[in-house]
C-alpha cells in the first residue's frame, strides 16, 4: 500500500509589509491633489530641469504635468 502524501501547503502571500513608507509626492500646483506621479522625460527639457533637480510629475487628477 503506497501512501499518495500530497504536499499541501499553502503558500501565503507573503508580501513586504512596506509600512509607515509611503511615497511623499508634491501637490499638484494647478488643483492641490496630491495624486501625482512621477512623470517620463519628455525631451529635452526635461532633461535639462533635471539638472536643476527638477523632476517631472503628472497630476492624476487633472493630468497636468509639472517639475518640481
Ligand atoms: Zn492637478
């Protein structure tokens, strides 16, 4: 008699728990909504703001983009 041992095991999701580090993204300056991105460099510009350490960010809200 051959014991058919099927491995159960539940794999749990153990996701890291990144608690208490939430990303600090600037307002948007054209509506204050606080859901911004960081945004692609778009051109030139943007690589030249870059220097400036000026980021590019897209507004979720109203889609504007910014530098900050
Ligand atoms: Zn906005």
């Amino acid at each position: 008699m051959s014991a058919g041992a099927a491995p159960a095991q539940d794999q749990h999701g153990a996701a890291a728990q990144n608690q208490g580090k939430k990303a600090t993204n600037p307002l948007c300056p054209y509506c204050g909504c606080e859901e911004t991105h960081r945004s692609h460099r778009a051109g030139p510009i943007d690589y030249f703001l870059r220097w400036l350490s000026l980021l590019p960010y897209r507004c979720a809200d109203c889609e504007r983009r910014f530098h900050h």
